[in-house]
C-alpha cells in the first residue's frame, strides 16, 4: 500500500507544529531545517514557527530583539544559551557580556 500511495503520515506540517527544541538550539536548529526544506512556507512564517518552539526562556529573550530573520534569531538564541550555561563561570558577568554584544550586533 505504500509502494501505491505513499507514506501517508509523512506530513512535514504536522512534524513542524510539533517541533519542539528539548536540548541545544544547535540541534533544535538542525531538525527545523530538515521539515522546513521540505515546506514552501514565508519567511514570516518560518521565523514564527522557529521562535514558537523555542524554550520559553529563550524564546522571551529572542522575541525582545524582535528579529526580522531566522538567521538572526538563531545567532540570539545561541547567544543566550551560552550565556546561561552553567560552567561555573560568573553568570552575570557572562550576561552583562552575551547583552552587550546583543545590543551592539542590534545597531547593524
């Protein structure tokens, strides 16, 4: 049956609405990019669906900057999951850090 019709479950929509990113934006990045190459979707929308299933955290921090691409958007990502990693170094000097540089990369 599927030799005749194909996989009807193979719904790259469906799989794009239950994205979710549960370990590094890296990765999370890597799997949107697989559904979304197989979608003919607006950037609009694609911007939209990428920050919609980002953490909470992250994503409140990514929408502040209102970014106005996907590429944009996945750099502030990273920039704050690094940021927020704990590797025993000083938090807040790290935000301070990952926020000004957020700020300058803005100005451009």
């Amino acid at each position: 049956m599927v030799d005749r019709f194909g996989d009807i479950c193979d719904d790259p929509m469906v799989e794009l609405m239950r994205l979710r990113q549960k370990r590094s934006v890296g990765e999370y990045h890597e799997e949107f990019d697989v559904i979304i190459t197989r979608l003919n979707l607006t950037q609009e929308y694609i911007l939209s669906c990428f920050l919609g299933g980002l953490k909470k955290d992250i994503q409140m921090m990514v929408r502040m900057f209102q970014p106005n691409s996907l590429q944009r958007a996945f750099a502030l990502a990273r920039m704050y999951e690094a940021a927020n990693l704990d590797n025993g170094l000083n938090k807040s000097r790290e935000e301070s850090w990952v926020l000004h540089r957020i700020l300058q990369w803005k100005k451009y």
